[in-house]
C-alpha cells in the first residue's frame, strides 16, 4: 500500500523532491563530509535535467575577537534521483570579505 503525506524526501519520489527537502538532504550530506556547521543555505536551483544545485555557507574557523571569521562555501549537486553527483569548495573567505556566489 502506497503511503501519503510523507515529508520526509526518502519517503517521496526524487523527482518531486521540494526545495526544503533538498535543501535539508544537504546539509545532511555536508555533515558527512566535514565537521563544520553550516550557517546558511545561500544558493537552491533545480537543472534543467530533474537535479538540483545547493550551495551552503560554513563556519571554517572563528574570530578570537570581531566579525572577522573564517568561512567556506561548498556545493552540493544531486542528480535527478536525489543522490550526491558531487561536492566542491567554492570558497574560503572571511566574513568581512564575502564573495558573491
């Protein structure tokens, strides 16, 4: 019997993923890889192929004083079935010096 009403993105067909679930898949997937925490989802898009994009903000490194910390960018893409195709570090940076990504 098919189950309804699931809000958890196993449960649901990775093609329906919604952007909470994606974006929620990757922090889960981050973890796995660093320790870091995250900060902040900056970037969530879907491809033209059913896959999506999501680009997350970590804290490498904090300031001893001022709001100057050390932070990483990385990106996650999944494919359409929702599985990791791949993790890359965008940046590093400090705070104050943020890039637009």
């Amino acid at each position: 019997m098919e189950q309804h009403g699931s809000s958890h993105f196993s449960a649901r067909d990775p093609a329906h993923l919604t952007i909470k679930e994606v974006m929620a898949k990757a922090r889960a997937e981050i973890a796995e890889v660093t320790d870091l925490p995250v900060l902040s989802v900056i970037r969530t898009s879907r491809g033209t192929e059913g896959g999506w994009t999501v680009a997350l903000e970590l804290l490498e490194t904090a300031a001893r004083m001022g709001d100057n910390d050390l932070l990483t960018a990385y990106e996650i893409q999944f494919d359409p079935l929702g599985e990791v195709a791949g993790i890359s570090r965008l940046a590093r940076y400090h705070r104050e010096d943020a890039p637009s990504l």
